[in-house]
C-alpha cells in the first residue's frame, strides 16, 4: 500500500515531535508550540516552523534554541514579530 505525501509528511512530523519530546525541557515547550499554535493557526505549520532552521536564530531551529530561557524569550519574540507582519 503506498501512502500519500501528506500521510509521509504527517508521520516524519509525528517522529520528530517524539525525538523531540525526549530532549527538551518539557516544562517549557508546551507555552512555546501553544504560542506557535495561535500565530500559524495550523497544528502543521507551526511545527514545520518550530523544527525549521530560522536566519533569526543564527540557522538553528525554534526547538533547539528553547532550551534555554534567553532562546525562549526570542522565540516568543519572534512570533510576536510574525503575529504582526514583520519579517523574522
């Protein structure tokens, strides 16, 4: 049986969402994809965008730089950025 791309992508999501999950501070991580929830309006989108390198964290991901509290900060910053229409 072969599955369609958007069942491949939905299952390479859901596997990095589990590697993920056993490297991050959980703590914090829920606040941060709700945020990214809200700003994308897209279960989707915004996990593609939270596992995505970003220019605006020096080519590392949203997920890697949540570890700490200043990389928590500037990603909340940068959604805000991204809620209001400005380039991040």
């Amino acid at each position: 049986m072969k599955l369609d791309v958007a069942t491949k992508k939905q299952h390479r999501v859901a596997r990095q969402v589990v590697d993920l999950g056993s490297r991050l501070d959980l703590k914090a991580a829920p606040a941060i994809v709700s945020r990214a929830l809200e700003v994308f309006g897209d279960g989707a989108r915004a996990l593609e965008w939270l596992l995505e390198t970003n220019s605006a964290l020096n080519g590392d991901t949203p997920m890697n730089v949540i570890r700490t509290e200043a990389g928590r900060r500037e990603v909340l910053n940068i959604l805000g950025r991204i809620e209001y229409g400005v380039i991040s």
